[in-house]
C-alpha cells in the first residue's frame, strides 16, 4: 500500500458505492494490459485517479440497484443501500443482501450478468496545492550548528480522505525538506569529481534528526476536479521547509543564509560575516 493509495482507494470507492471501507478490496492490474497512465509521481494518484474510482463505484452500484429493484419488484429510484443491503426506501423490511445479488451474478447459472463497474476520467485541469510551514530553531553561536525544535505545518488538501496516511505523508515530507535545509548536498572538487557519490558520505537526515515537535493542519478547501474535492498532498510539504528554517535562523541570528544546505560551516561563516 505505497502512500497509502490502496487504503484512500478503498475509502473513496466505499464512499461512492455507500459501503464501508472494510467491505472493498484494491486489486492492482497489471500495467502491460492496461492503457498509458503516467508514472506514480508528482502528488497526482489520488488527484488522478480517484475520480475514476468514484464512477466505477456508482456505475457499480446503480447495476446492483437495478437488480434489487427487479428482485423487490421495486422502483429503482426508491433503492437505498444501508448496512450491506439494497432496500426501499421507508421499507426496511423489503430489501436484499448485497452477498444475495453477488450470488445472483457471479456463478454458474446466475440470473443476472456480473456487476462490473467501469469508471474512466480524464483530468486536464490543475487543482494547486498550498502551504505554509513555521520553524522554531536554536542556533550555536561558535558552531553554527542548528538544530530545529518545532515545525509547523499548513496545508490546504481540498478534502482530507485519510487523515493518519495524509499526516504521515506530510512529516515524511517535511523531513525530507529538512534534508534539503540542511544536511543534503552534491558536493564536488575542483575538477568535477562528486564527492558524496554513496551514501557513505552523502549526508541525509536519521532519525536522531527528527523534530521533536511537528504539527500539521489542514486546511479544507475543495476543488471540483479531485476525488470529493481532494488536492495534491505529497510533495508541497518538502518544498517551504527550507525557506522557513532559513527564515528562522535569520530571526534567531539576523544572518540571513541563501545556498542551501545550511551547514554548521555555512552558518557560522555568516555568523562572522
């Protein structure tokens, strides 16, 4: 379940069908057989593809209506589904278990033919993502080293579909930022040669590193072209780390840093400078 696409999947198509999270699988197809759909990048899964989702799931669920509606000699425009049947509506009593129409559609001999929902989205529009993030940072004065105490960090999602994957997303995402601030670096020599080519000397935040303080918030303003009104989400965080830890230092320092990373050597130049 990388990111957490599988679990938003599953809560996203519940939503739609009117069923609960546990009752839906996530299979993933098989990208030979299936058409051209970019790579699994630039925050744009859930934003892509969750459209798709839902109208697999209501195409889904309006062939499972017509066949309660048959089976209840029923309207089906009076078909509710609660708690895992498909009922009148105002008629509790007259209604059909959804595992009673799997039955009827999906062995030999069955009745009707299987409810399989198709769902097909093409999003040639952006929705931005936007952030804002707060640093508190202690800086040594004959070191220069800096070590960031608390993070702040405010994003608008449009709509939050899983709020522990979503939290999860946007620390690791800070903490990526982090690296960028102030630890992570392509070094070279004079003639070009790299000189953090392994991880050996390429140096990247542990977990020692970790903010002792994070915080995140989420702002909720909806666009019409995510999956019930969801944005971007993974990447924005990594990119304000670095400005507000820089703008933290200079606040604590008034030395004000612009080449990134910002080391304890960098820092204390600018200390002295």
């Amino acid at each position: 379940d990388l990111t957490g696409t599988a679990t938003g999947f599953s809560l996203i198509a519940a939503e739609a069908f009117g069923t609960t999270p546990d009752k839906v699988r996530v299979i993933s197809g098989d990208t030979s057989t299936a058409p051209f759909s970019g790579s699994t990048g630039g925050s744009k899964i859930t934003y892509m593809v969750g459209p798709s989702v839902i109208k697999a799931a209501q195409d889904a669920r309006q062939q499972v209506m017509e066949i309660a509606a048959d089976e209840l000699e029923a309207d089906v425009a009076d078909m509710e589904v609660v708690d895992g049947r498909v009922q009148v509506k105002g008629v509790p009593d007259k209604a059909i278990d959804l595992a009673d129409i799997a039955k009827k559609t999906m062995r030999f001999g069955g009745k009707y033919a299987p409810v399989v929902g198709n769902g097909r989205h093409a999003n040639t529009t952006a929705s931005p993502g936007f952030a804002a993030q707060l640093a508190e940072v202690s800086v040594d004065a004959e070191t220069g080293a800096v070590t960031v105490h608390k993070l702040i960090v405010v994003q608008d999602v449009g709509r939050v579909i899983n709020p522990l994957t979503l939290e999860g997303q946007v620390m690791g995402g800070a903490m990526q930022g982090l690296g960028w601030a102030l630890y992570e670096q392509m070094a070279h020599d004079g003639y070009g040669t790299p000189l953090t080519g392994s991880w050996m000397d390429y140096n990247v935040p542990h977990f020692n590193h970790a903010v002792p303080e994070f915080e995140a918030v989420f702002v909720e303003v909806p666009t019409e072209h995510g999956p019930f009104g969801a944005r971007v989400a993974g990447e924005p965080p990594i990119i304000a780390t670095a400005a507000a830890v820089g703008n933290a230092i200079a606040d604590a320092t008034q030395a004000r840093l612009t080449d990134l990373p910002m080391t304890a050597p960098r820092v204390a130049a600018a200390l002295n400078g």
